[in-house]
C-alpha cells in the first residue's frame, strides 16, 4: 500500500471511527476537549504507522487502545492531575491488560449510548447555534476546521474560535456526560434536529457564495440523522427529519442546471429525482407516524415533501393538502416563515390574489425585512397577477437582498422579464 493510498484509508476510517472514539473517551476524562486531543493523538499514530503495518483488522479498536494509552501517559506527566490519574490509571491499566478481544467488547458495549451522549453535548442549548454547528461537524462529522469554514464561507480562524469557546464554556458549565430525562431530553433533542436540519439546509441552498447547493453539507446532515434514528428508535420526530432530508435530498441533481444554475421546483426535470432517497424518505415517514402521538414540525414538514415526491408532474401536485398541511404546521411551529410557504401553498392551491393577501400581511414583520424571499415570493405573485412593473421591483429588491450569486443571477432575471417562469415555486 502506498503511503497516499494508506491515508485516503485512514481518513475514511476517520470518518467513521471518530464520533465512536470522542464519545468513549469523553465518558473515561469527562472533558469532551481532551477527548478530541487524545482522538487526535492517535490519528496521529495511525498516520505515522499505518502505512507500514497496514491498515489493521480493527481500526477503532486500535485508534481507541493507543488513545487510552496516550490518556495515561498524559495524566502522568501531569503532576496536577495526579489524582485524576490514579483513578483513570488503574481503570485505563486494568483494560489495557485485557485481551483484544475483551477491549473490543469494552469498546463497543457502550458505544450507542456514548454516541447518544455526544451528540447531545455538542448541540447543548447553552452553547449558540453557529458553535453548536460547528462542534457538531467537528466532532461527529470528522471534519477539519479548514473544512467547516469552506462550508459555510467563514474564516478559518472564526470556525477555531467557535470551536474552542464551545468547548471551553461545556466545561466551564460542567454539563454531565449523560442521557437526560423526560422533558430535559425532549428540549435537547429538540436542540439537536434543529442544528442537524439546519447544516442539511446549508447544503440545500446555500445562503451565500457562488454554489446554489453543496451536497457533502446535505450528506453529512443524513448521515448524522441516520445515526440519530438508530440511537433514539422510539422518537418519531428523529424519523421524521430524517424522512424530510431524504425526500428533499432526492432533488438534489434537479436542483442545478449544466452551468450550475438553480431550478426552481415546478421546472424540474423529475426523473432526475432520486427514486431511492424518495423510497427510504417515505418508509422513513412512515415509521415515524406508526410511532404514534401528534404530528411534529418535522413529520408535517415531511409529509409536504411526501407530496410532492408523489406527484409524478407539477399538476398532480396535491396543493390544497398541502395547503392544509402548512395550516397545521402554523399552529405547531409558527413562525414568519412558515407563515410565507403558507401563502405559497395558497397562492398554488387557491390563486395568486389568496397567496398576495397573505404575503402582503406579512410585510411589516420585523423579521423578515432583511429576508429576501419575502419579496421574491411577492415579485413572483404579482407577476401571476400581470402586474409587472411591481413584481420587477420586488425581484430587484431580492436580488438586493440575496447573499448567493446564483440566486441573484436568477432574481435579475426575473426582474428583467417577469412574465418569464410564473411557475415559480422553491425547492
């Protein structure tokens, strides 16, 4: 094996070992920081040594056992920690005396509840959303900081610093590694399908720079969400974000022209459509509503992208249901944008004029003065209503708004010609 070849494997043993890693060793030093040290030191190892020994039978085991081994060393260097050490030291020697077999068993008795716990931690409430982010990616992702700030178009030194003070202000607030109870986990988990959802939206359309989407975001947010589902079975709104990213992530090659463009949802060429995400997206709804229990945000959500994965043209699109399932949505989430798709559903279900009257009730909101689909959505009905010099103002005033190139080429567009692509619906 060659040594580019023994790296292109270690990172993607990385990829999957990580979060398995940072989550067993978090619950031994408690200090999710110096669990992500001691991961680091042994990828270190593994780079180091792999490319001559190969790749062994099982990297986890490994990388966890020279991490431990690390954890030790560390402790006794430091004099300050001598009593931490003593009772991580015997704990830690008394494991290392075991077979391979005995620590692979160690390793992986706890394995789903760590990464449970993990999880939890990184997307803690006390801790703002853009760390929670970043955290998040870093520590359960595997990726770099370097790689985290390309994503979301931050500086590199931004990204350390989130990352950091996130780590700094779990330990300063001493949150405990472990599964909370009964409405404390529904608050966190709550937390943590928000931060999942909110990286998949990243990579969905993108809210600034020259791509209209970045589909590793969108992969990574699945991925982390099907690991979510495995972990937290009995939850239906785990299931149901996660059949809400497959069936949106299904769209994913429609959503761009030959140049990069965006295509908007009612000009998509739908055997472009991602059969298999479609098929997983629905059983994976269809799970989360066997579970029984109110409807979520997550589950109506998904069931309006069930809606239109089932329509096999934009006419066969059910928009009076899902009208009726953005009127749900009101009352469960509400929120000014939620409030905005609602018009849309309305205006496609029951006209243009239905839709503006909402959209127009819309326009003081402080929240979405800055928001560049209000007008976009405004321009686009007034043009179905002919009346174009005022949707032209409203395009002009999106593309204004916008912080993605692609979608301002596109907003220009419209307000140049207006009448051009009525059929204009997100997605």
């Amino acid at each position: 094996m060659t040594t580019s070849d023994a790296h292109r494997a270690i990172e993607a043993v990385w990829r999957i070992e990580s979060a398995r890693l940072i989550a067993g060793l978090t619950r031994i030093v408690r200090d999710v920081g110096v669990a992500e040290d001691l991961a680091q030191d042994a990828l270190v190892a593994a780079l180091e040594r792999w490319p001559e020994t190969g790749i062994p039978d099982k990297p986890g085991a490994w990388l966890m056992a020279t991490a431990k081994h690390r954890a030790v060393d560390q402790f006794r260097r430091n004099k300050r920690l001598e009593q931490k050490h003593e009772l991580l030291g015997r704990e830690l020697e008394t494991r290392q005396e075991a077979a391979a077999a005995d620590l692979d068993a160690a390793l992986d008795d706890d394995v789903g509840d760590d990464v449970l716990r993990l999880i939890l931690i990184s997307c803690h409430p006390v801790l703002s959303p853009e760390a929670r982010v970043a955290l998040t990616l870093r520590l359960l992702g595997g990726l770099t900081t370097a790689e985290i700030a390309r994503a979301f178009l931050v500086p590199e030194p931004t990204v350390a610093q989130r990352i950091v003070r996130a780590k700094r202000t779990l330990r300063e607030a001493r949150v405990p590694f472990e599964v909370p109870q009964g409405p404390e986990l529904a608050a966190r988990l709550s937390s943590v399908l928000e931060v999942i959802y909110l990286i998949f939206n990243e990579g969905y359309a993108a809210t600034s720079g020259e791509d209209w989407v970045r589909p590793a975001l969108c992969e990574e947010a699945l991925r982390l969400g099907r690991i979510l589902a495995e972990l937290a079975p009995r939850e239906p709104e785990v299931h149901a974000l996660v059949a809400l990213m497959e069936l949106q992530a299904s769209r994913l090659r429609a959503r761009i022209g030959p140049s990069g463009e965006p295509v908007l949802l009612l000009d998509q060429d739908r055997s472009r459509w991602d059969q298999l995400l479609i098929r997983r997206g629905l059983a994976a709804l269809d799970r989360a509503l066997r579970l029984g229990g109110a409807l979520g945000p997550y589950a109506l959500q998904a069931s309006i992208a069930a809606c239109h994965a089932r329509a096999r043209t934009p006419e066969e699109t059910d928009w009076e249901r899902i009208s009726a399932l953005y009127d749900a949505l009101a009352q469960v989430a509400p929120s000014p944008v939620v409030e905005l798709n609602r018009a849309v559903a309305l205006a496609m279900a029951f006209g243009p004029q239905a839709g503006l009257e909402l959209v127009d009730a819309l326009a003081s909101e402080p929240t979405l003065q800055g928001y560049h689909l209000l007008p976009s959505v405004r321009g686009d009905l007034l043009a179905k209503l002919g009346r174009l010099e005022e949707a032209s103002a409203e395009f002009e005033r999106a593309a204004e708004l916008t912080r993605n190139l692609r979608e301002r080429a596109l907003l220009l567009e419209r307000a140049a010609e207006p009448s051009r692509g009525c059929r204009d619906a997100r997605g």
